[in-house]
C-alpha cells in the first residue's frame, strides 16, 4: 500500500499509525483472498493470546514499532512482523533460533541451540476490583491533549476536543499497560464519547449534524 | 509463488515461527488448524441471520440492541468474549464503522474484514468525509440524514443494523436475510432490494 498521506510537520510524536484524517486517496475496493500463511499467523495469534502468552495490545505496539515501513506492509505482513518480535520478546524463542529455522542453507534442527522452556508470564491477576466510573451518560468531557509516546489507543484527531458521554462500556485493562506486559489492573472505565464531526474537523463539509462516536478510557478524558 | 518473492519470505517466517513453538510445546499444529477452520467458517451470513431476525420481530430487536451477544447466542451464533454493539439506522442517522488505528472488526462473529476496510484511504478518510468515501462504494446518502462514524479503536466491536429495504414486505426471515451483504453491516452500502423474482 502505497504512503500518500502526509503527517503534519508539528506532530512529531504522531505514530504512523494513527491516520484518523489524513488523506490517502481513493479507497481500494478490490478484495483479495488471503494467503495460508496470512491464516495462520492469524490462527497462531488467537492461540497465543488464547493461552495468555501475548497480548493483542502487544501485537499493536510491535505493528506500531515498524516506523516509516508501516505503509509498505499489507495487513497481515506487518502483522507476522510483529509476532516474530513478539515471540522473541516474550522469551517463547529465541532469534538466534529463528535464525537457524530460515538459514540459507537450512541449518538441520539438530544443530538447534537446547530448546528453552516455554515461559508463562501469567499477566492478569483479574482481582483488583475495577476503577468506579467517574463520569455518565450524557456528560460533557474533553479529551486530553497529550502526546505521550507509547502505545496508546486515542487517535490525535480527537485529542483536546470536547464532546458528550454516550454510555459506559465497562471496565477494562489498561491497553497502555498491557502493551508492555503489565496487567493493566485495576481495569479502568471505558466510555463511548459522542463528537459532533465539524468541532472535530475545522473544514468539515457534510452535514451539520453528523457525528462520531469513539471508545475512550477515563484517564484520557476530563469535565468539559 | 516463488521463494524468492517477499510472499515467500513472508509463508517462510510464519512456517519457521510456527514450527519452533510446536516444536517446544508451546502450541500444537491442530491448534492452529482449529482457529483457522473457525474462522473460515465465519462470514457475514452470521451478521445477516440476526439482521433478517430484527427485521421481523422487534422484540430481538430491542434485544439484540441491547446487547449484541446474547442476541447472537440466542440464535445458535457462537461469538465467543466479543463485545457486541449493534448500532441501528433509522431514517435520520446512518452509521458507519472503521477502525483508524488499525482494523478492529468483529471477527468473531463475522470473519476476516474485506481489504478496504484495511486500506489506510478508507481508515484515514471515513471519519472525516464519510459521504465522499460512501461515494466511492456507491452509496448515497441523503443530505438530510445525519452519518454517525463509529470509530472502533478499543474493546467494543460494531455491527450496523441497516434499515428494511422497501418492498420486502411478506418475505420470510430466510430471503430477508439473503438481501444482507457484508457492507452494509459495516455502513458502507446499503442491503440489497429484492430481485424481480423474489417477493
């Protein structure tokens, strides 16, 4: 997929994959059948995660990570790009066998270095009782303006921008946290925030009274 | 496809990772198999099964409204931990899902999502000018109509519930439910209208 999208000079801390209104041209409608190995790095990451050996913020943080070559990658390429460092990172193998695995030539697995002991870092302890909800439905909040690096999940466009409480969803581990293998615990309150779309976007051209509607947590959000 | 082509560097990298997790018990080949099955077997049918059934009775309407799981188990659709919101289209708002961060979808109920809703233009540009984007699928939406983007970036997972196209009165659940393409779930078409032979 080709970079069409030019990321304003001021935002140096905006990460390639935050792209919420930008613009890359026309959208590509034409559908592709995905590839076996696209399917089972897929399969592969639902039973990682399954048996709480990784997490799905972790795959976000690792796609993230891939910088200025996030755009040359297709979905599911950046994908099994992050799981390699994922499984690395989180000690399952090693890259010095990994190495060895895609050797030209192969190098036969006997001359493998010993094979280390699958680790199970057992993340959540789900025990801490939730962070009660600061704010309901119908609420006025803003959302912080803030550039934190890390892997964080509220997209630049709706940053410092106010809008209104439209339910509480829950409470739910902290993804800034369980991107680096932390619990996240206490689970933190997540909302649904309404914006009206032209406060959002100064040039907005449709109508008036279109909306958006996005997931963000109460850390994220103060009184408006 | 050759090895020499980066798709075979890429099948060469999954099949190297997959083999030394197996290969240390850190995951056995059928597991993979079974999360692969699974999801082949998912596809919009399932989304379009509980949109036929909203359709007809507005009691698993409002509950599927209320709570998209349960309504999705209630008719024998196995979905597993996803939390389900069923956003419906009136004749005054007409909403739409993408995920600007990445590509959240609800997978687990409706499969794999199509390549552009992966594609950076439409991640990029739903959110800012959805009804030029619609455009581009050839959808119109009336300029009376508000659009409401639902921008999918954390625990929740979306699915639209379209209006009843016109003229589908009388057909059964079955042939509603055939009028139900994958797009218009995510917002970016409408349903289908009933051929000239149905109904």
């Amino acid at each position: 997929m080709a970079a069409n999208g030019e990321f304003p000079e001021s935002a140096v801390l905006r990460s390639v994959h935050d792209i919420g209104g930008l613009d890359f041209g026309a959208v590509p409608l034409a559908d592709h059948e995905m590839a076996d190995w696209a399917k089972r790095c897929n399969g592969l990451s639902f039973v990682l995660r399954r048996k709480r050996l990784a997490t799905l913020d972790e795959q976000r943080r690792h796609v993230e990570s891939l910088g200025a070559s996030y755009h040359q990658h297709e979905y599911f390429e950046r994908q099994l790009l992050a799981w390699a460092q994922i499984v690395i990172d989180r000690g399952l193998i090693s890259s010095a066998e990994l190495g060895r695995m895609l050797a030209d030539p192969p190098v036969p697995l006997a001359t493998l270095p010993p094979l280390g002991r699958a680790v199970n870092p057992s993340d959540a302890a789900p025990d801490a009782p939730p962070t009660a909800a600061r704010f309901r439905p119908g609420d006025r909040v803003r959302v912080l303006k803030a550039e934190p690096p890390g892997h964080v999940r509220t997209p630049y466009y709706c940053r410092g921008h106010a809008g209104m409480i439209e339910r509480v969803c829950g409470a739910f581990p902290n993804p800034e946290e369980l991107a680096y293998r932390r619990p996240g615990l206490p689970a933190t309150p997540l909302y649904r925030v309404r914006f009206l779309s032209r406060e959002l976007w100064p040039d907005y051209a449709e109508n008036p009274a279109d909306t958006l509607d996005i997931e963000i947590y109460e850390h994220w959000l103060e009184a408006a | 496809m050759s090895d020499s082509s980066s798709a075979g560097e890429y099948r060469r990298l999954q099949a190297a990772i997959e083999e030394l997790l197996i290969l240390k018990g850190v995951v056995a080949r059928e597991e993979i198999d079974a999360e692969v099955a699974a999801m082949d077997a998912r596809d919009h049918t399932r989304g379009a099964r509980m949109v036929a059934r909203a359709w007809v009775d507005p009691a698993y309407k409002a509950r599927m409204l209320a709570n998209g799981r349960a309504a999705a188990e209630e008719i024998g659709i196995a979905v597993g931990p996803l939390h389900l919101i069923v956003v419906e289209n009136t004749p005054e708002v007409h909403n739409v899902i993408v995920c600007t961060l990445c590509s959240c979808y609800p997978r687990a109920l409706l499969g794999m999502p199509p390549d552009w809703y992966k594609s950076a233009a439409y991640r990029a540009r739903a959110v800012r000018e959805p009804r030029q984007v619609l455009a581009e699928f050839g959808t119109t939406i009336p300029d009376g109509v508000a659009i409401r983007v639902h921008d999918s970036t954390a625990d929740m997972r979306y699915m639209v519930l379209p209006l009843r196209p016109a003229g589908t009165e009388g057909l059964p659940e079955v042939e509603l439910a055939r009028l139900v393409n994958r797009d218009c779930l995510v917002g970016t078409r409408l349903p289908d209208r009933p051929g000239p032979g149905v109904g």
